[in-house]
C-alpha cells in the first residue's frame, strides 16, 4: 500500500533503521530489531543509506524483508552522483521486489564535494522528476529550522513547495527538538501553499556522545532547559538516558495533541529504544492512532 493511502485514513507511527556496516555479519542481528519493531504496529519503515549510494544493495534487500513481514517499506533513495541508469536500475530492483514507496533526496554533500559530485540529480526535485516516470509513492525530506545550505526557512520553504510540485506526496522532518520550530514550519509551509502531511522526525538524547553527534550532523537546536537537565547528568548515563525518553515523550504527546499527522522516530536500529517510548504512550498510539 502507498503509505499517502494510509495518511488518508489514519495518523502513522513509523521507525528508521539503517543497513549495518558489516551487512554479512550483522544483518541477522537487524533482522531481529525490525520483527520487534513490528511488534508496535507501525504503519511503515523507512530504510536509509550513505548518501554516496553505499549500501543500496542492501537497502532494497532490507525493504523487501520489511514488505514480507506485512509492513510498508520507506526505501531512502539519494541523486548524489547517481546517472540515469543508476536510478533505472535501482527503481527496477525496488519495483521487482514489491516497494511501493520511496524518500527522494539528493543527499548530503561530502567532504571532499565538488561540483562534479551531483552531475545529474543536483536536487532532490531532479530526482522526483525523473522518478515520475514510475508509480511510487514520493516523500520528501523538510527541515524545520531551514537546510543548512539555505539561507534562511523562507528560502528553503520554496523547495519543499517544489518538491511537492515534483510529485511528493508527504514529508518526514529533519529531526528537532524545540516543537515551536516544527509549529512555525507547519504554518509558513501552509501559508504558501504546501498542503501534503508534515510527518515530525523524533530522535531521543540517549548519550552524551549524541549531543556531539547531533551539532555535528543537523545543527538542531537543544532547548536550554532541556539542554540543562543533559548537562548535569552527564555523568550519570541511566538518568541522562531517562531524561532523554521523557523528553521525546513530551515532544510526542505535544505534537500529537496539536495536530501532527503522525509520528517517525528515529531509534538507531534500538528496538529497545522504542519499547521503552511505546511504552509510555500506549494509550496515544491505541486510541489516537485508529483508522478514520
């Protein structure tokens, strides 16, 4: 089913995961945390990979298992320094096994980027064009304090308008943790005309090391309260781990009863991690997340 159907009917629960590094080794052990993630009932799995194409061999394999154990696949799908016949191929492969829904993007710059790197898809609007040509259902990726090469929201407000023009059916968010940035995207994006679902992106603050890994991948903005709060248990990693799943479950539960149209969490291959945020808000998801 394309996951823009189930947006019809109902609010989503959605999780994340992400090929391992050792896919021979450890692909088993993947396995695992998806039939537990399934355990929730999520409505659908997004499956990512390097945005310089690594892993998509494996990307489409992990969305086929994801679609055999009766849950909608999310295949991540980059331009990056793809050709035309990249994407044929990869469409074909996704096509073969059933997947009816793809996230479009172009993918992060490298470090050593330069204008060779994106020949062909230099947006991910170039990559939805191209993609319309195949019945999938697209998403796009939004950002809720603006992507980190625009200027400023307003200017990338104009390219979540086009991505939408190009075919995208829904959005899932960077990930945030201040809802007041969430809120203002939601309003500035209707007001120009966006009408798609705005699905929020959730990732708790387990570890110190998240923090770190957080500026360094997104930039997102920790709110100073909170922020505080991390600061002072640093040192105490199950305290600083429970401040972090409370956290989340407020920034859930605010956003359910504002509005959001759902909710995707990125827990790091942790199905451990989503228990223990399922868990806290079992009665939301069982009685806010029915079909209509």
């Amino acid at each position: 089913m394309k996951i823009e159907e189930i947006l019809n009917k109902k609010r989503t629960l959605s999780f994340e995961v992400f090929p391992p590094k050792k896919y021979d080794e450890e692909i088993d052990k993947l396995f695992d945390t998806i039939r537990e993630l399934k355990t929730f009932n999520p409505d659908f799995i997004s499956v990512t990979y390097g945005a310089g194409g690594t892993n998509r061999k494996s990307n489409a394999e992990i969305a086929a298992y994801i679609k055999s154990l009766g849950v909608e696949p999310l295949a991540h799908l980059t331009g990056g320094p793809s050709t035309y016949e990249d994407i044929d191929s990869i469409a074909a492969d996704l096509k073969e096994k059933n997947i009816e829904n793809i996230l479009a993007l172009r993918g992060d710059k490298p470090l050593d980027y330069n204008d060779d790197y994106c020949k062909v898809f230099k947006h991910a609007t170039d990559l939805m064009t191209y993609l319309g040509k195949y019945d999938f259902s697209l998403a796009g990726a939004c950002y809720p304090e603006g992507h980190i090469e625009s200027e400023s929201l307003y200017d990338d407000l104009q390219y979540m308008k086009k991505k939408e023009e190009c075919g995208a059916k829904f959005f899932i968010t960077q990930i945030f943790y201040d809802n007041e940035y969430y809120y203002r995207l939601v309003n500035e994006a209707r007001k120009i005309g966006i009408k798609s679902p705005i699905i929020p992106g959730i990732m708790p603050l387990l570890s110190p090391k998240s923090i770190k890994r957080i500026k360094e991948m997104c930039g997102s903005t920790i709110p100073l309260g909170f922020r505080n709060m991390l600061e002072v248990y640093k040192d105490n990693p199950k305290v600083f781990r429970e401040i972090g799943i409370n956290y989340a479950v407020y920034q859930i539960m605010d956003l359910i009863a504002k509005g959001a149209p759902g909710i995707h969490l990125y827990v790091m291959n942790n199905a451990i991690t989503a228990k223990e945020i399922i868990s806290r808000l079992e009665n939301v998801f069982s009685e806010l997340f029915k079909a209509n």
